[in-house]
C-alpha cells in the first residue's frame, strides 16, 4: 500500500515541491515547527530509515545537508534535521529554520542521569 508521501511523488495529491531528483523528494510540511520547515523523502518506500541500505540512507542525508546549507543562507540561521515520526510508515527528515518563535522541543522539561547511569547507558550504547 504506498503512503501519502508516495502519492505526492507520484503527484497524485499536492504538495509545495521545494526540491527533487531522481532518488529523492522535498516538500513543506503542512504542520511546520517553523517557517520553512520541509520533509526530505526518499522515492523509495522504506519504513524505517534502519532498513535502508547504507548507499541510499547516505545520499539521502546528502540532500538533507545540501537543501541544510541553502536554507541556512535563505533563513540567515541555524537549520534543525531530525529523523522524527511514526505517522507515515515511509522515511523522511524534516529540516527547519531554528528561530524564535520555535516550539517543537521542550528543552524544561529535560531528563537528567543518576550516579552511574550515563556510563552504563554509554556502555550499553557504544557502537563497537
């Protein structure tokens, strides 16, 4: 069954198209963090970015830091990326101006580690 990010790509609903080329898909979000805030979607359907072979999760990110480096000189400011979302089972990347009026993260109410714990969660996490 393909996802509504397939739909767009195959333009069978409307999306505003910031960017595309022969793997890949940018488009705004309909629910920005920000002004400016774009999902990048690989055409192929994978459901999660762990299942993507490497080659193609790696090109994918290569588009994530171009449209990253074009936006930061548009927005004249940081530009957030994050793999985020379980709503389409079809990997994507937003990426958002970082400015003021942002509200996606609530940095307050943070969590913070115990005596110990941040080595054995290092230790448990280490890519060895």
């Amino acid at each position: 069954m393909s996802t509504i990010f397939t739909k767009i790509i195959n333009r069978e609903i409307p999306a505003s198209i910031v960017y595309e080329d022969e793997s890949h898909i940018a488009f705004l979000d309909i629910s920005p963090f920000t002004k400016g805030h774009t999902l990048i979607v690989p055409k192929k359907e994978y459901s999660r970015f762990t299942h993507m072979p490497e080659n193609e999760y790696c090109e994918l990110q290569r588009v994530v830091q171009k449209l990253s480096k074009h936006y930061r000189e548009i927005f004249n400011s940081n530009i957030g990326s994050v793999i985020y979302g379980e709503d389409v089972p079809h990997v994507h990347i937003h990426i958002f101006p970082i400015t003021t009026d942002i509200e996606v993260f609530n940095f307050s109410k943070t969590k913070s580690y115990g005596d110990g714990e941040m080595e054995e969660f290092k230790n448990k996490l280490m890519l060895k």
